[in-house]
C-alpha cells in the first residue's frame, strides 16, 4: 500500500474536519441546513471509516 505523505495526510483531516462541521450544523441548526447536507453525511462518514481503518493498520505496521 502506498504511503500518504504529510501534506495529502494534512488534507484529507481538513477534508474530514470541514465536512464534520457541516454535519454539525446540519444537526444544531436544521432548517439552515444545505440542501446537500444528507450527501456530506454519508459522505463523511465513509471517508472516516477509511480514515481510521488506514490508521489502524498503520499501526500494525
């Protein structure tokens, strides 16, 4: 498996972190919601699944 350097590592959490706080608005304040707020949820929550499956086995290593 090929590594991530720093920089696409940094990203992608920023990535996860920007997606996270629509999601927390989308749950606080729900009628100022996107409307693509259901998308960037499972969307998120995907891309967290593969974030900590890959650290996981990072750790193995």
């Amino acid at each position: 498996m090929k590594q991530w350097n720093k920089n696409t590592s940094r990203m992608f959490l920023f990535l996860l972190i920007f997606m996270n706080l629509v999601v927390l608005i989308g749950q606080l304040w729900p009628k100022g919601a996107p409307p693509f707020a259901r998308i960037v949820n499972v969307v998120f929550l995907i891309l967290a699944l593969v974030y900590f499956s890959l650290a996981l086995l990072k750790l193995k290593e």
